[in-house]
C-alpha cells in the first residue's frame, strides 16, 4: 500500500511566499501590474480620444456652417464696386444725352416738336422748382392746340425725345371742328449752374412748399 503525503497548508503558504519574494516573483508581480495599468491607461486614451474626436467634429461642423452662412451673406456684395462703376457710367450718360444744356435749348426742342407734329403751342409759361444737388426741375404750363392726330404726335414726340420731358398733367380745354385744346403740364430738368444762369422765376407753388426759416433771436421785434 502506497501513502501519498500531502504538504500541510503552512508549508504551502511558506512556498507562495519563497516564490512571491524571488527574483523570478517579484519580475512577475512587477509585470503583472505594469499589464493592467497598461490597460486600465489604453481604455482611457480611448476613451479620451473618442470625446476630443466627437467634440472636434461638433466644432468642424460648427465652422462650416458659420463659414457658409457668412458667404451666402457677402454674395451679393461681389462685384459691387463694378456695379456701383457702370451705374455711375450710366448716369453720366443720361445726364449728357438726357438733360437739356440750357434753357434755350428747352424752348427750341418744344418748338421742333410743335412743327414736325404739327400742332400750335401757345402762352408757354417756364418755372423752376428748388434745386437740388445734382438737378433743377423745370416746369412748363402750355396751350396746344391742333387736330387729334397731330396732338397725339406731339405727346408721342415728347415721350420719345432725347429731352428728358416728363409729362405731369393734361386737361381738354375745348373742341371746336375737328380741333382740340389742351391745357398741357410738364416738367423737364437742367444742371443746377444751368438753372441759375436761365434767369427762370421760382414756381410760385414749389416756393409754398418750402418750409420758412426760422428767426434768429432778436428778428421779428
């Protein structure tokens, strides 16, 4: 009969405690808990990463938004200076081939208009508005007289004219066999230097409209 002896639990303990405190022991230990920091440290950093990765994305996003947001808003603002250039052009050029030089010059395209229509201008009252910077309304109160046709000539010769005439008012005086009467109201402008050296007197109601200046302190004692 065989007996198997069994090692008794201090001497067990003892050889857990030789083996803990050897070299080869204390090198397992040691890489042991430099394993699971190791770890324990790479789920941080995956961690970590994955919030900083979400929360660049949120600000990528962000900025890409406010950066489109911003370009719709300057869209229309490109090209501006061009287009602030080729409107100026084109007053200019309204301003040479559009506004009379003179009043003279006012008078004799009216007078034109009348022989080619033809029609009879009479009693031709000029005027001029307040000036303003850039314009002086000039104001024309005129009889016309002619047959249907001829009229309607002359109002078409006035809407076409290379004058820039405005027509404000138009009124049936009388018709008397196949003529017609007209009382006709219009309007055209020149340069403010223009004006002034035409002599016209103020329209009567423009000056109404303009507001009285106020007294110094002292007048009107």
């Amino acid at each position: 009969m065989t007996t198997v002896k069994t090692s008794t639990s201090p001497d067990r303990i003892t050889a857990i405690r030789e083996f803990l405190f050897s070299m080869l022991g204390l090198h397992t230990v040691v890489f042991g808990i430099m394993l699971v920091a190791t770890l324990l440290l790479t789920v941080r950093v995956a961690l970590d990463w994955r919030t900083t990765s979400a929360s660049n994305q949120d600000a990528l996003a962000s900025s890409q938004t406010q950066m489109r947001a911003l370009e719709l808003q300057i869209r229309p603002l490109r090209g501006l200076d061009k287009r602030v250039e080729a409107s100026s052009h084109q007053i200019d050029a309204f301003y040479l081939q559009r506004i009379p030089p003179s009043y003279s010059a006012i008078a004799q395209e009216l007078g034109a208009l009348a022989t080619q229509a033809p029609v009879r201008l009479t009693r031709v009252e000029y005027t001029q508005a307040p000036g303003s910077v850039d314009l002086t309304e000039v104001r024309m109160d005129a009889g016309l007289s002619g047959d249907y046709p001829s009229v309607m000539r002359f109002i078409n010769g006035l809407e076409r004219s290379k004058t820039f005439f405005v027509i404000r008012a138009m009124a049936l005086t009388g018709q008397q066999g196949g003529m017609v009467n007209l009382r006709l109201q219009m309007s055209t402008w020149l340069r403010p230097a223009d004006a002034a050296a035409s002599g016209l007197p103020l329209d009567k109601n423009a000056a109404n409209d303009v507001a009285p200046a106020t007294p110094k302190k002292g007048e009107g004692k």
